[in-house]
C-alpha cells in the first residue's frame, strides 16, 4: 500500500505511533508536509467521517482518529506554514451558557483543527457576553456554538443577537450545532450554517472560508 | 406482601410456576443469582452449600415460622406457605437490617405511599400497624402529554407553566387515590399518613413550583423538600393524614434517590456498598461505609427501549432475554411468551451481550452487516441501536467509575451492588456486566431492589424516626457533578467501547 492510504488507514485506526512514523518516512521520501496532510490525514478523516454517518464506527474510533490527526499535524504544520501554506482561518467556539456538554464541541474542535483552522476552545457554559469578549479579542472568522439540551438552545439565539448588537454581526460566519439542533432552528435564529456533525462541521467550516477541502 | 400456598414435590420455582404465581427470575433458574427468594413454611430439603453460600450473600431478616429459601434450589415434599413480598424491602429494612415498623399510636389506620416517576406513577395503601399491602395502583404519568422526560416537562412549563403540569398530576392522584380506597373498602379518613416521593422536579411539578433554574445550569432547585405537611394542602378528602415529602440531595439527585439509600441501607454506617439505578436519567451512590456520594447521568431512554428501531416497553411481546444456544443458535423468550413485537430495554442488554459472546458484534459495536435477527424472532436489531445502547451504557458505566474514584475504591472492595429501578431488577446481571454496563468483579454481589424510591416512601410513611435517618443522609451526601469531572469525560468516551477500554 503506498505510504499515503497507509497513513490515511492509520488515523482511521486511531494509530498514534503508526502514523507519525509514516509521516517521517513519507518526508524522508519526498512527499510535501501539505500532501501529507491533504491525502494522508484528511483523507483518513474524511472517510472515517463518511462511516460515521453510516454508523459504521463511534465516537470514540472518531475521538482517536482526531487525537491521532492532531499528532501528525503538530508535524506538519510548522513545515506547511514554512513552505508557505497558510492556515484556513480562525475559529472560536464553545458550549453556550447554562451548558456543560462538551464532548461534540471538542470533537468539531479538534476536526477543525486537523483540517487546517486554528481554533481558540471557550470552553462549556460561556454566556454571550464572553462569546462577543472572545470576537473582539480574537477577531476569528467563525463562531462555532453548541447547545445540547431542549432548555439551552434558546441561548443560541441569545449569543446571536448579542453579537449583532455588539456590531460585529457582519464579521463572522455563525455555526450551530448539538443533539437538539436543526437546520431549521438555524435558520429561524439567524446563523450562518448547521453540521450535523464534527465531520459535517468541517466541510461546512472550509466552504464557508471559499476553500474546497 | 403476597401469601401462596403450593403443593407439589420437586423444586419450589416449578411448584409456584404450577400455582400460577410467577416469581421473577433473573437468571433463569441457573442458580447463579440469587435472587429468588422467597419466605417458606412446610416440608423442605435443608438447603445445601451452594444454595447457603448464595443466602449468606444477601442476610434476610426473620420472619417467625418461615425459611428465607431460593425458590430455583429449594426442594419440596408436599403442601408449602410461601410469602413473597410484594412491597419488596419492606421485608428488608435499613441499618442492621432490623425491621422498620409503624411508631405511631393507630395500628388500624392506614399509609399511602407513591412515587411519582417520570414515566410511571405507583400508588399504594397498606395498613400501618401489620405493614399489609391492601392496594395498588400504578399508571402512566400524564404528564408524558408534556415532554417524555424531565427537561421537556421543564421547557412546556415555558408554555402552558407550573400550573397546568401540576393540575395534571394532582388530578392523576386524585383519581389514583380514589380507585385504591375503592379497593380497599376505606375511607380517605382512614389514612393517617401519606409519602410521596419522586425526583426534584416531579415534586416542584407537584408543588406547582417554578422549574425554569432546574433546566439550565447551576440547575438550582427552589427547595429540596424533607417536610412534613397536612396532606389537605395536596388531597382535600384527608383531613387526617400528614404528607411528608422526602428530602434530595440536589436537582438530579432527588428524594427519589434518597429513598433508596434508606430502602438499600446503602449509606449506614460500616458497609462498602453502591446504588445503582438504571433509568432514562442513571443515578447513583457510593459509600465507603463513612462518607457517602452520589452522582446522575444523563442515559437517554435507550434502556426503556425508546429510539431503539424495534424498541417498546416491557409488556407482553417484548423480548426480555436473548441467549446463545449450545447448538449455536440465537435462543429468546417474550413476556407472557406471546409472539414477538419487540424488544425491551432488558432484552436489548441480552441481545447485545449475546451478540458479542457469538462475536456478531465486535468490542468496538462494529456489526456484521447492518442489522441482526434475534433468531428467527422477526425483530431486528440495526447498528444504529447498538450505538444509542452504547452511548446510554457509557453513561452509566462512566458515572459508577466517577463515584468508585471519588471514594478511592476498587469495584471489588463493595460487598453489595443494589439495583433499583423496575428495569434494574428485571435485567439479567450477566448480560449487563457482558456489555460492560456493571463492573464483572460485582456480578455475584448483585442485589435486585425493585422500586427502592417506593420501598423508602413506605418506610418513611411507617415511621418517623426513618424520617431523620434519611434527611441526615440528604445533608451527608455529597453530590459529584459529572459534566466537568475529568474521569468522567475520560471514561464517558472508553465505555463507550464493549470492553471498557480506550481501544487506541
């Protein structure tokens, strides 16, 4: 098997080890940090996240993978970033206020960071107020926000509008998502998307940037 | 308690099966639970070393003239008294298993007990001085127009308010109370005493409190009861009876809870012990015989058999045990034994844990295919189903690895695992530790405590000194909360797994 579908295998396997050494032998060989990445890592990811939906594999197989990607990707990015390559963009994202489920918010972070995006982690429970302290702060091209619970999703709205009052609306691509969220709450609350998934939230985070992933 | 008599020579279980009285029996009869026991009188074969090991396990308190025998290893010869209990653990009581009796001066009158779950509300009317069980009275919450679980009552109270949901349920048992008397043949003045219990918010719901901060983090109760009130307020019709509301713990951690440790003794002084009880919302308590912890997790309804493909509640036509043959084939038994309609939250822990011993199912919840037939049943199960078990077991087994490392204890160091919740007591102990929902170094420690919230609702109903037993418990203690806690997020995504472990 040649050393990229080998690499793709291993982070759909979760294997740590396996794929930073075939991210060394792949670069002694001559492949660029950037395929490496694209066709090695992504890649896996990618199909991994096509089983997920078929429920083909868990969250924990997702949840190593992830840690795997983002293991070769402490690799791979000074080397990208050396080359010239840039990063996607700038994403902040978080649980909203009332909130404590973290586990779906980590993992659409941990994707979004493998795929290339650099993403400041808010944490759970964050009231609007620290969501628009983190825009100003931060000036990311994306807010990511999660709600888990029937009693929280209200509280998606509520970041919504206070980003709009702060003025910054017009500044930054809303994401919602979360077990009790749906593409029509999305819309009717005034965000920019809504992913199904942490997979789902990757391609939906790129295209948003204009980047085919 | 329920009186029988049978007559027959051979093992008690066949005698009381031919006498139309049937016994839960979690294992099958495989004499490895036990959990069939039962009070005799009559004609029987001492028991033997095998059926005394597991006696000794669970000590049963004295019931004078009677033998506390396993009815699947007890031989008879001829006619046997058999008293089972109905109000089970009323039989059994809290610390030093001494019995719990009436304190009070009206031997003659009567004790209302209920528990308002979420899903099911069970009435009962027993007499106070002899603890006699004269009826009972159980139904589907009303409430489920509103929301099938606790934070969609709390969201349609946004919409219709406390007011309505608690005419719901007031209604409800009024009419429940009603239908029991008539029963009975008593007067709603016969009743000197009443306990109702339920979680923090089946009883704000009742009290027509405001539920809004019980919804949304720090999750703050308006009150965690542990009062004694004239039950008038509640019940216009009985102008002699006290209603006590049992005390909570927290939000999650309510009176229903708090009534099982005293139902289960778990929490008396001395004794290593852990509560589990399997629900839509899993709660669960420790103790190291000193300090004392609890913690709830969010389970989702998988263990009801809701969003499960196949899924329905446990009545006749559920598949309740699924078991790998000696041939090799995939064997199943139905309630009642009538024709398959679908599967129950037990059923489903035996389906899967079957699944994986025939190795159709690996330990990450990877199916062969995308859905398997419980032998030629005509119900399946999809690989979505074995996800949304898996998510629901992870909750579970991760919230009992949470406590176990708060109290800084190996599974194997607790004497007694009690399960409560109906579908606790009915679920066989082996499938559940072969899915990893219960720890396998416990699985012949195993104690079934049927309605443990009901047990301790009655018990507080008998007396009042139980009373204070239990708000000490309340106050002592000390809720974990799971949503930060670091082992908890760890082990949340390793149990997710069949094995347990962090398969990387």
């Amino acid at each position: 098997m040649p050393i990229l579908d080998q690499l793709s295998d291993a982070v759909q396997r979760g294997r740590v080890r396996d794929a930073l050494a075939l991210i060394e032998a792949g670069l002694a060989d001559g492949i660029t940090a950037q395929k490496l990445l694209d066709d090695g890592l992504l890649a896996g990811i990618e199909r991994l996240g096509v089983k997920f939906r078929k429920n083909e594999v868990w969250v924990p197989e997702v949840m190593s993978a992830a840690r795997a990607l983002n293991r070769g990707l402490q690799i791979l990015r000074p080397l990208i970033i050396e080359a010239g390559g840039a990063l996607k963009g700038r994403v902040v994202i978080g649980t909203v206020h009332g909130d404590l489920h973290d586990v779906g918010k980590n993992l659409v972070g941990l994707m979004l960071e493998g795929s290339g995006f650099e993403v400041i982690d808010l944490g759970v429970n964050v009231s609007a107020d620290d969501f628009v302290q983190a825009m100003v702060e931060h000036e990311p091209d994306i807010l990511c926000l999660s709600a888990l619970l029937t009693t929280t999703i209200g509280e998606l709205r509520g970041v919504i509008d206070a980003v709009a009052h702060a003025g910054l609306r017009d500044r930054v691509q809303i994401l919602v998502g979360g077990a009790p969220v749906t593409s029509d709450l999305a819309i009717a609350i005034g965000a920019d998307g809504f992913a199904q998934d942490a997979a789902a939230a990757t391609e939906l985070a790129s295209r948003l940037m204009g980047l085919a992933q | 308690m329920d009186k029988v008599t049978a007559t027959q020579t051979g093992l008690l279980s066949d005698a009381l099966d031919a006498a139309g009285h049937h016994l839960p029996m979690p294992c099958r009869g495989r004499r490895t639970c036990g959990k069939c026991g039962v009070y005799v009188a009559g004609v029987t074969v001492p028991a033997d070393e095998h059926e005394a090991a597991l006696l000794a396990r669970y000590p049963q308190p004295e019931l004078p003239g009677y033998a506390f025998r396993l009815a699947c290893m007890c031989q008879i010869r001829g006619t046997v008294a058999v008293v089972t209990s109905s109000i089970a653990g009323v039989v059994v009581a809290d610390v030093g298993m001494e019995l719990i009796s009436y304190d009070g001066t009206e031997p003659q009158s009567l004790g209302c007990a209920i528990d308002i779950g979420t899903t099911t509300v069970t009435l009962l009317i027993f007499r106070l001085g002899d603890r006699e069980l004269l009826a009972e009275v159980s139904q589907l919450n009303h409430q489920v127009a509103y929301g099938s679980d606790v934070l969609s009552r709390i969201d349609a109270t946004a919409t219709v308010g406390s007011a309505r949901l608690q005419d719901v349920i007031v209604t409800q048992l009024t009419g429940m109370l009603d239908t029991a008397l008539r029963q009975t043949g008593a007067q709603a003045t016969d009743i000197t005493r009443m306990t109702i219990t339920g979680n923090t918010t089946m009883l704000h719901l009742l009290d027509g409190l405001p539920v809004r901060s019980l919804g949304v983090y720090p999750f703050t109760p308006q009150t965690l009861f542990g009062e004694t009130r004239p039950a008038r307020d509640i019940f216009p019709g009985l102008i002699n009876a006290e209603l006590y509301l049992p005390p909570g713990i927290s939000t999650y951690v309510g009176p229903d809870v708090v009534c099982g440790l005293l139902a289960t003794g778990v929490g008396a002084a001395g004794q290593a012990e852990l509560l589990v009880d399997v629900g839509t919302n899993g709660e669960m308590a420790v103790s190291d015989g000193d300090r004392l912890w609890c913690c709830s997790t969010a389970a989702g309804p998988a263990f009801e058999g809701a969003e499960i493909s196949a899924g329905m509640p446990a009545l006749p036509g559920a598949i309740e045990d699924v078991w790998l043959a000696d041939d090799g084939r995939i064997g199943y038994r139905t309630i009642a034994r009538k024709r398959p309609k679908g599967i129950c939250g037990s059923g489903l822990i035996s389906a899967v844990s079957t699944f994986l011993d025939a190795k159709l199912v690996d330990e990450t919840g990877a199916m062969r295919g995308t859905a398997i037939e419980i032998g030629n049943s005509g119900i399946s199960l999809t690989q979505a189903d074995v996800r949304r078990l898996q998510l629901a077991k992870a909750a579970i087994a991760a919230g009992i690895d949470t406590l176990l490392a708060e109290a800084g204890k190996q599974a194997e160091e607790l004497s007694v695992l009690h399960l409560a919740g109906g579908f606790g007591s009915y679920m066989s102990s082996e499938s559940a530790v072969g899915i990893g929902l219960l720890p396998p170094t416990l699985i012949e420690r195993v104690s079934a405590s049927g309605n443990a919230a009901l047990t301790g609702a009655v018990l507080l109903t008998l007396s009042r000194e139980s009373r204070g037993i239990a708000e000490q418990r309340a106050a002592r203690a000390e809720e974990v909360g799971l949503a930060t806690h670091p082992v908890f997020m760890d082990r949340y995504i390793e149990q997710m797994s069949f094995s347990g472990d962090d398969n990387v």
